[in-house]
C-alpha cells in the first residue's frame, strides 16, 4: 500500500483514508510542533518535526490492521511484527527523497536506555526530534480515545513521562516538557483541531 508512492503528497493521501491513523498522526505532528517550537528549535527543525510527526505511523499500514487497531494482546511473533513499522515507515519516505524526515521516524520507538526499537539506540545517540517525537507520541496516545480504551486526563500524561524519564524518554526534555506543559496543552484531545496540515 505505502510501496508506491514517490512524493509526500501521495504518501499523505493514503494516511488520510486511514481516519484513526490519520487523526493520531495529525494530533501529535500538533503537539510535536509545539514542543518543538518551545523548546528554540529553529524554523526548518520544526518543519521536518512536524512532517515526521505527520507520517511517524506511516509504517504500519504494512502490517495486518488487527495488530494496530484493536488493542488487543500480541504474541511474541506479532510484537516482532510491529516493531519493523518504523523502518517500514522511513523506508517510504525515504523512497519520496524525505531521508531528513525518514532519519526522525525510524528512531521514535527508540528509548533513552536503549531497550526500544529497531536498533536499540541509546541516550543522545536518538536524534533529537524522535525524543520529541516520542513524548508527543505518548501523550497524545494516553490523552486520546483509543478503540480499546477511553481517553485519560492529562496528569496522567505528565506522571507517565516522570515516571519514564530517563528509561523511555529523555530526563532533561521530561523536565522542559513539563514547564512548558501549559503552552503546549491543547483544550481537549478529543476537540482538537484536525486541519488539512499538508506537506510543507
């Protein structure tokens, strides 16, 4: 599905006929952008995070849809699965010459003490935008409605990245994170603005 496309355009029309996918990937490519932007990154920095917070799913839509859609239990062999959707996913973009954006979703299932995947990076060996993406990623996924689960408030949110700083995210972005939690929070995940974002 994701094989043939040869520009972002193309690759961003097949994300949009996925509507749970698409509203995911829509709502952190928002919050990623904001914490991008207050945490100084300059102009194109948040430009390519915004794109790979578009696209950071992207890979699995080369995966049977039971093993992301449902919520359901995962047997070894189907996590095995999974845990390629990132390389899935840079491997199209790279294919529509986005090898910036590409660098950026491969590494956002990394962990900053280097048990995630696909290659188990480490600490600042994870590109800074995957660190961003990550916590964006997370946040977005506990504060949303989820097919197996409703949506859960925000402080929830910010206990989950404490309690994971340091082993899943990065210590120093938690604590910036949560300073800027209030800019960056958006009225309700559930009324969050979906807007034609394009491909700038």
């Amino acid at each position: 599905m994701i094989n043939q496309p040869q520009s972002l355009p193309q690759l961003l029309r097949i994300l949009q006929q996925v509507p749970d996918l698409w509203q995911h990937s829509s709502r952190v490519a928002w919050l990623a952008r904001r914490i991008g932007e207050a945490v100084g990154l300059p102009p194109t920095a948040v430009a390519q995070l915004h794109q790979a917070g578009q696209f950071h799913d992207i890979g699995k839509l080369t995966l049977p849809a039971r093993l992301w859609s449902t919520g359901g239990p995962l047997t070894a062999a189907d996590w095995a699965l999974v845990r390629q959707h990132p390389s899935h996913g840079a491997a199209a973009l790279e294919r529509c010459g986005a090898d910036d954006v590409a660098a950026i979703v491969v590494q956002h299932h990394e962990r900053w003490d280097g048990s995630g995947y696909p290659s188990g990076r480490a600490g600042e060996q994870i590109h800074p935008a995957a660190r961003i993406l990550a916590v964006a990623d997370t946040v977005v996924a506990i504060c949303s409605d989820r097919p197996y689960r409703n949506c859960r408030p925000y402080h929830v949110a910010l206990q989950v990245l404490q309690s994971g700083a340091g082993l899943q995210f990065d210590p120093a972005l938690v604590g910036m994170f949560v300073g800027i939690w209030p800019a960056c929070h958006p009225p309700a995940p559930l009324t969050l603005p979906l807007p034609q974002l394009g491909v700038a």
